[in-house]
C-alpha cells in the first residue's frame, strides 16, 4: 500500500523513481560513500563522550567541514556549497535567499 502511494506521489510530482533492481547497490552509493567517510574521517579516530556530544559534533562536521570545505573529487575537487553556487550561478533567474 505504501509503495503504491509513494509511486502516485512520484508521478504526480513528475518525478522518475530511480530504482535498480533487487540486490544492486547503484542507488545507495552515495549514501555508503558519505557515510564510510563520516566514519573513516570522524567516527572511528575517536570516542564520544556522550549520544548529545556525538550528536554535535557529527552535525557540525557535515555542516561546517564536510559541505563548506572538504573538497569532493565527484564534483572537481570543489566543496558541496561551492558546487552549488556555480550552478546556482549558471541559471538565468537569482538564487532565492
């Protein structure tokens, strides 16, 4: 039933599921991708010393580190935010505030 709805709600929003078939992992490589490197780079150098420190301290290091100024090979070796910007810059309308 839910899959049902959530296939209406696509096609209503003219927007084309990607779905690969049962055991391909190509629709979840770049969540494995950022999450292997959250832990490679944050979560396993260290130990928290409490679930609300880690919390902080991993909401940070996408907020600040990950997307202002860790560079992404993917992308040119340009950080998330300055991707977005030059494409956001290639429109013909201004970015909205």
């Amino acid at each position: 039933m839910a899959s049902g709805d959530y296939r209406d709600a696509l096609l209503k929003a003219d927007i084309t599921c990607s779905m690969s078939r049962r055991a391909n992992c190509w629709d979840n490589v770049v969540a494995e991708s950022f999450f292997g490197t959250l832990k490679i780079e944050l979560i396993y150098p260290r130990i928290f010393s409490t679930r609300a420190t880690a919390r902080t301290i991993v909401a940070e290091w996408i907020e600040v580190f990950y997307n202002q100024q860790r560079s992404h090979s993917t992308i040119g070796y340009l950080t998330p935010i300055q991707f977005e910007e030059n494409y956001w810059s290639t429109l013909d309308y201004p970015m909205a505030a």
